[in-house]
C-alpha cells in the first residue's frame, strides 16, 4: 500500500488540506482530509483529479505542423485529410508504437491521465491486414504500458467511403473491414490490453458516412455495456451531405434510429440544430469536445450555452495533437464560446462561480462516462490518478481554492503540472516524464526518418 498526505487537493466535497490517501493495486482506499503526516509520503503542491482525454488519434502526432502551409484553393478539414492519408502511407506498426509513446507521454506531462484512444488505423500500408489482425491495436497498448497512460481503447469500424453505402476510397485502404472482421479485430484487442491495470476496449464507429444503417447496429451489439464513441456533424459537408442521403441532419438522424444512452460519446457534434442539441443532453450520451484541433481544422464552433443550459454532459480531447494540453482544451472551449457570444465567463454555471472550476469540473464528469472507467475524483473506489501543481509556481503562489483552477485553465496552463500519479504510480516528476529521454530520442528518430 502506498500512502500518501497532500497538501491541498480537490475532492468531491471541495478544496481540502493534509489530505491523506491510502493507494492498493492501483486503488484509492481511504480518504481523509485534516489528517496528520504520520510517515506518510508527502506530495508538496495543489492535487487535482486527473482530467480524462476523451478523443484521440495518437499517430496525427507525428504530422503536427505538416498541414499549415496554404494550398491553391480555400484550405479546410478536407484538405487536411489528404495531408493525413499521404502522411500515414509510410507508417510501420514500430513508428506508430514510438509515435503514440510521445503523444502520450506529452499527455501525462500535459494535465491528462488516462485516453480514450479513437484507433482506426489497422492494415500494413498495402491495406492487407497484418499476421496478427490487432497488430496495430498490440502497438497502441505497449505504448500505453510504456508510458503508465490509463487507457480506453476504441478499435474504429470504418466499410465506407461516404454516405450511402460509398465504396471507400484508395486513402482509406489502412482502415476498412467488414463487421465479421472488425468483431475479430475487436477480440484481439482486448487481448491487446489485457496485460494492463484497468484498461477497457470500446467500439467506435467511425462516423455515419463510413457505415451503413446495417452495419451500425452490428457494431453496436458488440458493445454490450463498453462505451461507443462515434464522430458526428464535424462539418457543415457532412451536414448537408447526409440530408441529401437521409433527409436528416447527422444528430437527428443518429438519435432516431440508434440507442444512444450513456454509454456514447458523439465526437464534435459541432453543427446542430436546438432539437439536436437538446436531444444529445437528454440521451445521456457525452460530447466529446477537441476545442485545439476544432480551431485548428476550421470545423466551426460548439452549441456550448445552450447544451450545458439543458444538462448535457462533456469531456475534452485532444484529437489530432498538435497541441496537447489539458488545461488549454478547456481554456480554448470557453474562449469559443466568449467569441461566439460577445460574453466573458460564458461557461459558468452561476454568478460567483469559477469558470476554471466549472469547467474542470465539468470535463472530468463528462470524461469519466465517456471513457468507461471509475475515475474522475479523488474518492474511495477510483483508480488513483492525480495531477499535482506546483504551488510554489508564481502564478499560483499568491493564490487559493478555486483561483488555483482558473489560473491552471486560463495563465499558466500546463507549465504548471509538477507530478502525475496515475493507478498509484508516480509517471511524471518536476513536469518531466519518468522516461522522457528514451520516448522522445525514438520519436525524433522516427519522425527524422518519415519526413527525409
């Protein structure tokens, strides 16, 4: 058993001090705040729950910066998705292990402690499946292992090129099967995780124009109780182009003719109407919000006011990593929604309220449903994931309570994060992940050789 005193930490009841915490097998097994040292391990700085990563595609690591030069027409997220297919034609299953290893190390050292991992690239660069289907699966979990990240692993079901039926397209020969292949695939990654602490293997359509009606259901029956995560109303195209398949927008479509309960997630789900807004909240269903790479591909702006003011739930990703900061996801959410209103503390539920809480909170809630997993608060029965900010940091140094949190989301960001602990293991300390010269040395290497 490890046990620990910290000296501030966020619980669920509120901010409290000498917080002592009793840790086995990755557990947290008692909780007491006023507590004296007693021998026990101190923890100096402000602890916080870690923040789940709710959305991510580990490999877009190694093209961050490589779509920022301007093309001959007007640039979007089509255009970026030429850019990814012609990135990932070279990728072997050792650079998308070396390359995952960095995204998640800059995770942890980040402000998140667990991922939600959107995976759909599957097949050799050919588009056969490799001697082990889940090779790439295997990848993604010793890159988890590596790095100590709690991990959710979402293989993706992707069949079409495009809404009715499409065939798929040569750029997305990496990641297609049929249901009786991806139910294969899904099995082979549950052996992938099984040598981790609490990992948990979803199933994660990709988005309704890489299925059909038919295979959807499929799909879904493979959950059973695991979560499902599906990308959803992106972008405006895709919004227009499934009324002209349906006559439903993406949302609509999706809420009437699927299950969708707590155990989903809708990935962006950034172009909705008031009916679909509302829709999603009361489902039950999280959305998963990249506010960075949102910004970053011109997707447009989340309906955040009005899907908050009708209970819905969220969580934060961070996508295709170009930026990994758990603090700046938050921090970009609000400030788009501030844009978009004309308004400040646009998120925050109340007068006299942090905003920084409000939204902390708020994503560790949604996070938490949305991965599967019981963590999200430090309480009794939750996997002991911590994030510890130095207190001594002067943007902090000054402060207490709930203004530690807005200066985390809104000053210092990410600077701040001294130690990570995740399931009871300590993975980062002074900011610097425990094995931060041997992941980086490889990922340079990798990247050095992609790009000569």
């Amino acid at each position: 058993m490890r046990k620990l005193i910290l000296d501030h930490a966020l619980l669920p009841s509120g901010w409290a001090r000498n917080v002592a915490v009793d840790i086995e097998g990755g557990i947290i097994r008692a909780v007491r705040s006023d507590a004296a040292a007693e021998g026990r391990e101190r923890i100096a700085g402000i602890a916080l729950p870690g923040l789940p990563n709710l959305h991510s595609h580990t490999f877009q690591r190694g093209m961050a910066g490589l779509a920022e030069t301007r093309g001959p027409e007007g640039d979007s997220f089509w255009t970026w998705r030429q850019v990814m297919y012609r990135f990932l034609d070279d990728l072997t299953p050792d650079d998308v292990e070396a390359i995952a290893a960095f995204a998640m190390m800059e995770m942890l050292e980040g402000g998140f402690t667990s991922l939600a991992e959107f995976h759909y690239l599957h097949h050799d660069t050919d588009g056969r499946a490799y001697a082990d289907l889940a090779e790439l699966s295997v990848r993604i979990a010793a890159a988890a292992g590596e790095t100590g990240i709690g991990l959710t692993l979402l293989p993706v079901f992707y069949a079409q090129g495009g809404f009715g039926a499409a065939p798929p397209t040569e750029g997305q020969r990496r990641f297609v099967n049929d249901v009786e292949r991806y139910s294969s695939l899904l099995e082979g990654a549950r052996r992938a995780v099984a040598g981790l602490d609490d990992a948990v293997v979803g199933v994660a359509p990709h988005s309704l124009r890489a299925v059909t009606p038919e295979s959807l259901a499929e799909v879904v029956a493979l959950a059973g109780e695991g979560p499902i995560h599906i990308h959803i109303a992106e972008q405006v195209k895709e919004v227009e182009d499934c009324i002209a398949w349906s006559g439903q927008r993406p949302v609509a479509w999706l809420l009437d003719h699927a299950p969708v309960d707590r155990r989903w997630c809708l990935i962006h789900a950034t172009h909705l109407d008031p009916a679909e807004t509302r829709g999603i909240a009361v489902s039950g269903a999280v959305a998963g919000l990249c506010p960075i790479t949102e910004a970053n591909l011109g997707d447009g702006i989340f309906e955040g006011v009005d899907f908050l003011a009708a209970g819905g739930l969220f969580g934060v990703g961070s996508d295709s990593n170009v930026e990994i900061s758990a603090p700046g996801e938050l921090k970009q959410f609000e400030y788009s929604q501030r844009l978009k209103h004309r308004a400040r503390n646009v998120l925050a539920r109340r007068e006299g309220q942090s905003t920084g809480r409000s939204l902390y909170d708020g994503a560790l809630e949604g996070g938490a449903r949305a991965l599967g997993r019981r963590i999200g608060a430090i309480k009794v029965g939750h996997r002991a994931d911590l994030v510890v900010l130095d207190a001594a940091h002067p943007d902090l140094a000054a402060l207490a309570g709930d203004r530690w949190l807005d200066a985390y989301v809104f000053v210092a960001g990410k600077a701040v994060v001294d130690t990570v602990i995740v399931g009871g293991s300590s993975v980062v300390s002074g900011g610097r992940h425990c094995s931060r010269d041997s992941i980086a040395a490889r990922f340079a290497r990798t990247i050095a050789r992609l790009l000569a």
